[in-house]
C-alpha cells in the first residue's frame, strides 16, 4: 500500500489522521516540528495503531529536513496539515503566517516535485468562502478574499496548488475544505491540546466542563438566526480523517485539481452546542452572553453532497458522539499532554 508523508501529523486533525490511515492499510510517515504539539503525542498514536509509525523531526520550511524524509522513505503522496492556525495571532504576526503556510507549502510542493511525488492533499478550510452569500456551502460557491492573514493563507496557498497543477499536470491536487472540526478519538487518548485559553469554541467548552475555565462566553445573541448564536457545521474529528482515507483512495495517481467540502452539511448553533454539551455532562454548563466577536460570519455549513457522490464519503458520528468524545479526551487529560 503508499506510503504517505503526513505533514502536521502530530497536531490535532494529524494525529487522528494517521491513526485512520494506518487502519486503512496506508503508511503515514509522520514529519513535525512540534510548534504547536507534543512528542508526547507520537507514544499515544503508536499504542492505538499497535505499531511504531515512523517519525521526521522537521520544518516543512526546510529543503534539508524534507529530504531525509523523501530519501529514506519512498513517498507516494503527501496531506499537508503543517500550518499555523489562530486568527487573532494572524493578524498580529502576517509575516509569520504567510512564511510558515504559504512558503512552507511552496518548499513543500518543490520538494515533492523534484521527487517526482505528485500527490498531495491540503488542508483548506472553509474560511475560503468568507462570509457567505448563501447557504449551505458547495464548492461552487465564490472563494474571497479573507478577513485575516490566517485565512488568505489558505485562500493563497489553493491558488499556489491550481496554478501548479497546470504547469505539471502529472499532479493530484487535493483541496479540502473542512468545516469546524470537534471530538476526539474514542479511546480518549488523544484530542484537541490548545495552548492558553482556547479561542475555538469546543475546547472552550471542554475546558469550562472540567473547571479549568469558569463559564463560557456566547459571543453575540442577536444574529439573524433562529436563537440569534452563529451556526455552525461541526464534524467529528475521526469523521474528517477518514475523509482524507476516502479522498486518497479516490485520488491518489487521478491528475487533475479535486476540491471537496469535508462537513456534515448540517449547522448547529452556539446554543445547540452548549446544550448537547450539558447534557454530555449531565449538568448544565455555565454561559453568559457577551458582545460579537469580530469577523464572525452569521451561517456557515456545507452542502456535503459531493464528496458522498465522487468519494463515496459522508459524516457518520453524531452531536452527541462529538461532546461525548471531547469531554472524555479533556477527562482524562485535564491538562492535555504531558512530556
Ligand atoms: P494543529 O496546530 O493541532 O496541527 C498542526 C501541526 O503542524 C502541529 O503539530 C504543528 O506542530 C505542525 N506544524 C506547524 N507548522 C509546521 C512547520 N512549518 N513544519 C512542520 N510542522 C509544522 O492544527 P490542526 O487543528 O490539526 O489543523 C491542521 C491543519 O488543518 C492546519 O493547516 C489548519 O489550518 C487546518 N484547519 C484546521 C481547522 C480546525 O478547526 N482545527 C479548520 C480548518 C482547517
Ligand atoms: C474559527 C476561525 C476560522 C478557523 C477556525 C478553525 C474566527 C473568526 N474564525 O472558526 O477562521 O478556520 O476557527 O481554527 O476566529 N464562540 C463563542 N465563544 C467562544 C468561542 C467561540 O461563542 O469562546 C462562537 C463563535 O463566535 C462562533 C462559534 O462559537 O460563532 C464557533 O467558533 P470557533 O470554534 O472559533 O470557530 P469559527 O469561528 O467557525
């Protein structure tokens, strides 16, 4: 089976993403540099895949570094996960968004083209489609121009992997827009692991859950929608990594650019969530109202109907499994990982 280079493969989605492949029959190879996760993180993947998966320390900045990776193992294809990620911290440092995305992508793809490896899966997001004009989402509908570094990021670097697709046309390019991923994998050994106060909403709520945080902060109750919170497509985390199995197993050696929506194509509010959070609890969870957080959009999910057609994939856990996952991952680490 390939052997894939999973890039970011000890963050969030990664981990959970390498898990699934490995379960799939495929190789991940994982290259980190450990930025914004924990080698603590490698020993939990090992123990849910049952077997050692092969580790690179390294920058996806660095040519050196991506070819020890390239030259000892034979790299089929790779998913790009490395990326910073935080909107607020975007827009206080560009500078290093656009080095660590979008040069990073770019060293990235010259790598893999020097070594003839021409398939690639990225990690778009739907921050693509700014505010919407419409909803739900297909891949239709207009990518703009975003409302911070963070996100034109991934605006650019879709751009970078069209417009090199058509120079080498022996490339897959594989764009994956992903909604607002949440949970954590079953056996609560690993899961989301912020740094600081949380500012995505389901940590958030984990982390109130717990006791870490005294009570969440509802950011605007007066939206145009029906309980006046922002909606909101979340998806279960193992949902999403099996979406990259699925658009690998579609994909892989198919040259062409391939962009799928990766949600459940239906939208929760911000009270929706805090209720199914309360009732994973078994208590109610603590909130207060508080003004709208800037550059918010009002509505944001997917028409999820395309990936189920071409990639045979579609979401499969539910709300509950979502809250339910999480708080057993933030249970059993209140702390997240600790070296
Ligand atoms: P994460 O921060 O948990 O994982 C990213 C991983 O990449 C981390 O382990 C980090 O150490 C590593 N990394 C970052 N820059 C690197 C570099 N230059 N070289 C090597 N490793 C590097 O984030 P995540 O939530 O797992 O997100 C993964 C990807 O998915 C990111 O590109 C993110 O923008 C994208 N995405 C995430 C969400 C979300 O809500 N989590 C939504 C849409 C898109
Ligand atoms: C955010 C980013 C988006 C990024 C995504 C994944 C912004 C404006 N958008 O998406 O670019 O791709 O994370 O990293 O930051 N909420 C609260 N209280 C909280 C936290 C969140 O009410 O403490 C609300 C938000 O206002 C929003 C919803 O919960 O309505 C979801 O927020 P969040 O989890 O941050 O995701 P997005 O805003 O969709």
């Amino acid at each position: 089976m390939a052997t894939i280079l999973v890039t970011g493969g000890a963050g969030y989605i990664g981990s959970h993403t390498v898990i699934e492949l490995a379960n799939a029959g495929y190789d991940p190879v994982i290259f980190d540099n450990f930025c914004n996760s924990k080698p603590a993180v490698l020993a939990r993947i090992n123990k849910i895949c049952g077997k050692n998966i092969p580790f690179v320390c390294g920058d996806i900045r660095s040519r050196e570094q991506l070819e020890q990776a390239f030259n000892n193992y034979k790299i089929d294809g790779v998913i790009n996960f490395a990326g910073l990620k935080a909107v607020g911290e975007s827009v206080k440092k560009p500078l290093e968004y656009y080095d660590n995305n979008v040069n990073g992508a770019r060293v990235l793809l010259d790598v893999m083209k020097e070594h003839k490896c021409y398939n690639f899966i990225f990690s778009s997001s739907a921050t693509v489609y700014g505010e919407p004009d419409s909803v739900p989402l297909t891949e239709e509908s207009p990518v703009k121009r975003a409302n911070c570094p963070y996100g034109q990021t991934k605006v650019d670097i879709e751009y970078m992997c069209q417009e090199l697709q058509k120079a080498v046309p022996e490339f897959s390019m594989v764009l994956l827009r992903y909604f607002n991923p949440v949970g954590a994998h079953k056996s609560g050994l690993i899961g989301e692991d912020p740094r600081g106060i949380p500012n995505n909403l389901m940590p958030y709520l984990t982390q109130v859950a717990v006791g870490r945080l005294p009570y969440l902060n509802i950011f605007g109750n007066d939206y145009p929608t029906p309980d006046g919170t922002c909606v909101r497509d979340y998806i279960h985390v193992v949902d999403l990594a099996k979406g990259h199995v699925a658009a690998l197993n579609h994909c892989l050696n198919m040259p062409g650019t391939h962009i799928y929506n990766l949600g459940t194509g239906v939208g929760y509010s911000v009270l929706d969530m805090v209720k199914a959070f309360s009732k994973a609890i078994g208590r109610e969870l603590p909130y207060r109202f508080a003004p709208r957080r800037a550059g918010d959009v009002v509505q944001c999910y997917s028409d999820a109907t395309k990936a189920k057609k071409e990639l045979g994939w579609s979401a499969t856990l539910s709300l509950d499994d979502m809250t339910a996952d999480s708080y057993n991952w933030q249970k059993n680490n209140p702390n997240g990982y600790e070296d």
